[in-house]
C-alpha cells in the first residue's frame, strides 16, 4: 500500500522512478499506479512519462515501446486513463505530426483505436474476419477534430501494428 502525499513532485517523481525500475513492483503492478485519478496518482504517471521519449517516433512505434515496459490490465477505464498519460507525452513530443493527428483528443483516440486494432488483428481467440484497413479507416471517419485523419498516416500506423504487434509486458514468474 502506498500513502500518497498530497500534491509533491518530487515524492511522485521517486515514485515513478521505483516503477520504471521496478524497484518494489512487479510489471502486473505498474497499471494500477499509473491509472489513478488523485493529483498525486496524476503527477506519478506523468513522471513515469517522462521517462520515454517519443520524440521523431512514429504513433504505433511509441506506443509498442511504451506498452512492453509493464502490463496493461485492469479494467477499460484503468487502460484509458493510462493510454490519455501516454497521448498527452506523445503529443507534447511530436509537434511536427499535429497536421496528421489534428487535437490532443484526436490522437487519443487514434492511440486508443491502435490498442483495439492490436486485438482484432493479432488476439489468437478472435472468431472472424479481421479489420482492414478500409474498416480502420472507416471506423475513424470524422474523428479527427470531426474531419478525417489523412489516409496515408492510418495506412502507416496500420500497417505498423498488422506488422509489429503491440505485446504487452509480463511478469516472469507469470510467463513460465
């Protein structure tokens, strides 16, 4: 358990960097202090944050290498929370793709369409066909600020993930 002091940066700093470390914390543990809604369970996941640079980094790149760093579980509320910490970094990194992903909100939500695209195409229990690339673009039609993400950036970032899977960390003694 863990006594969350009121609002210092510096505790939550330390925090972060127990976590990154995983310094006292399993990678299955590392959701749930990332996903909590208190300003200090705030400030902790944007210290953690800052410990990846996704700066020049294409969208499905950052996020495969943000996700293989712990276990993303927990409840879909718990992983949106999570996936808004990770698009906010992101975003603050990569100015030079606004023109392609439009708002903060609006990469939100294509970073949160990566994690389900993940599943449909690579989730070994899914029965039936899997999403195209037309879906994918279909499914994210006047998403961006209510105007369409450029075909060209949803082909890269799918073709990305239909490539390269997002795999998730586990902890050792659950992957034997």
């Amino acid at each position: 358990i863990i006594v969350e002091p009121a609002n210092d940066r510096s505790a939550a700093s330390a925090l972060a960097k127990r976590l990154i470390d995983l310094n006292g914390f399993k990678k299955s543990q590392v959701a749930a202090e990332l996903s909590k809604t208190t300003p200090f369970g705030r400030a902790v996941a944007e210290e953690y944050l800052r410990h990846f640079d996704f700066g020049g980094a294409t969208l499905d790149a950052a996020l495969r290498d943000f996700v293989k760093s712990f276990s993303l579980t927990g409840e879909t509320y718990e992983r949106e929370r999570i996936v808004e910490h990770f698009s906010r970094r992101y975003y603050e990194s990569n100015p030079d793709q606004w023109d392609a992903v439009g708002s903060f909100e609006s990469l939100h939500t294509l970073a949160c369409s990566l994690l389900l695209l993940n599943t449909d195409l690579h989730d070994q229990n899914m029965i039936g066909a899997r999403m195209t690339l037309n879906d994918f673009v279909a499914n994210l039609a006047e998403m961006r600020d209510g105007a369409d993400y450029p075909r060209d950036y949803l082909k890269s970032v799918y073709q990305g993930i239909k490539a390269r899977p997002l795999v998730w960390a586990v902890d050792v003694d659950d992957a034997e």
